[in-house]
C-alpha cells in the first residue's frame, strides 16, 4: 500500500481478505479507529474526531451500505463487520489500536474489543447501542426512523444541507429536538450556546452532510441487526470510557448502564441534561472530550 499522506482527506477504498471498505486516514499518533453512527460514514467519523488529531493518527471508516462500502451477505452482522475492520486494520500495517464509536458504531465495537484483545488497547463508546434495541416499537420511534430514512433521498438532502446552510439556528434547533429529550426552554438556551461558539456552531452545522445521501442500506440494517443484539461484552478486557445522557432522546441511557454493568474495566460519564451528541455540543462537551483524550492518552 502506499505512504499515508497525512494532509490528504479524501475517502480511498481498501480491498481486503474481507471485503472492500472506505476509510479516511488522518493525524499522526497512535491509531484509533472511529466506528460511525446509524446513519454515518467515514465523513462523520472524521468530523467527530477533530479534537484528537493533532495527537493521534484516526482511522475512520464507513460501515457496509454506508457510502461507498457495500453491503453484502457477508458483512451485515456485528461479528461480521468487526471482522472487516481487523482486515483493514491489517492491510494499514496497524497491528494494535484504540476504539471509539458513536451510537448505531457500539456493536461493532464491542465485539472488536471482545474478538481482539491483543489488537485493541482501549474503547471510549458515546451514547452507544450495546443490547437489543428496537425503536419501531414505539409510535415516536418509528416517526423518528421514518424521518431518518427520508434524509437519503435526494430531495431531504437537499432540504437538511440548505437549512443547516440558510437557516443555522433553526437547524440546530430542528437537531437538538431529535437528540434530546429537553424543555423548550433548555433547547432555545442550548441553540443559543451552540451559535455563540465557532467550533460547536461549525460541527452542529457539518454533521447534517454526514447524515444524508448514500447511506440507507446500511441505515436498514442496522436497525435489523439491532433487534437481536447478544454482544460479548463480559469479554471486553480493556479499560472501557463510555459516555451517555440521562435525557438522551435517540439511543436510551439504558444502554450504557447496561454495558458498564457487563464490562469489567468501564467507567461511566453520565450528563445529567444533555442529548445524543454531548460529547460535542453543549456545555459538557470540552470536559467530555478531554476525557476523552486522556483515557486514550493513559493507554499509549
């Protein structure tokens, strides 16, 4: 394979002993692996580690029927996708690496943790998926699905990315309505505090392109895949950072009590009043992320 560029951004595709899949490969520093969210890609996951470049090389990558990595029968499940990711890992020459994920990423983490324990050196999870978890059960889980679903067409592309563009405190409203379970008080002061900061109004504003267009194969499966979740989390031997709101309104903080309950060496950060994204907008979101940096930073 050819020398990294550290500068260069672009998306390439990996052929691996598993599979095609589409990476980015950014910074320099011991490696982490970011695993996206449901809906993602390699472009969220760049996005969501800015904060940790400039001392660790971050390889994110996008899950099969995201983007441009195709989903197949042979990489739908947890299992299956952890495995395409050590290939990846090892057509980069990177024997040993950390994990972060987001979200929908929690399964594929957990279980590269727990299949890898000689490669993985720490895991630092956000408000992340660990057991079954099906929100079609509920009449607000499936509006929520079915406004999702919506943003891959051509049509909600356009209307999600020219609202984050024209009308950015209506957008970031319209998100912090999906991600939270808050007042109408506490979401016009969170917007607020988002648009008073450059890097929080810059994000909130990116993460709209990361969530739209190409990606609802992987979107669907996911949510298949979800509905029968039985992860090896007892195995997971490496020290755990996981990161979950109370008021989390996407993924329940059920979840993360959950997984710190089964993993040995975990420790929670609970935000008492926040949403699916704290770890990047709001008022915890500097203190969360150097956390963050110095879980992984203790670890090499």
């Amino acid at each position: 394979m050819a020398a990294r560029e550290l500068d260069d951004v672009t998306p390439r595709i990996a052929e691996t002993a598993a599979g095609p899949v589409e990476y980015v490969d950014l910074g320099g520093g011991p490696p982490i692996v970011f695993i996206h969210g449901s809906p993602g890609g390699c472009d969220q996951g760049a996005l969501m580690t800015q904060f940790m470049t400039s001392n660790h090389r971050v390889v994110s990558i996008s899950r099969p029927g995201y983007l441009r990595t195709p989903l197949t029968e042979q990489n739908r499940s947890p299992q299956q996708q952890a495995a395409l990711v050590a290939a990846l890992l090892s057509e980069l020459e990177i024997e040993r690496f950390a994990l972060m994920c987001w979200s929908g990423g929690g399964p594929v983490t957990y279980t590269l943790a727990a299949r890898y324990p000689e490669r993985v050196t720490a895991v630092v999870a956000v408000a992340a998926v660990s057991t079954e978890f099906n929100p079609a059960k509920t009449i607000r889980g499936r509006l929520e699905l079915g406004e999702e679903k919506m943003l891959f067409g051509r049509l909600g592309t356009w209307f999600a990315t020219t609202l984050a563009e024209r009308a950015p405190a209506t957008a970031i409203t319209t998100l912090l309505s999906g991600e939270g379970d808050l007042t109408r008080s506490q979401a016009k002061q969170l917007t607020a505090e988002i648009m008073s900061d450059d890097i929080q109004r810059a994000f909130a504003t990116a993460l709209f392109d990361t969530v739209t267009g190409p990606r609802k194969p992987g979107f669907e499966n996911d949510f298949e895949q979800f509905k029968h979740l039985d992860l090896p989390l007892a195995a997971v031997s490496v020290p755990a950072l996981l990161v979950h709101s109370r008021t989390d309104a996407d993924v329940p903080y059920a979840q993360s009590v959950h997984a710190a309950g089964a993993i040995p060496n975990s420790q929670l950060i609970t935000v008492d009043v926040g949403t699916h994204l704290s770890a990047w907008l709001g008022p915890d979101a500097a203190d969360i992320q150097s956390a963050i940096i110095e879980h992984f930073s203790a670890r090499g």
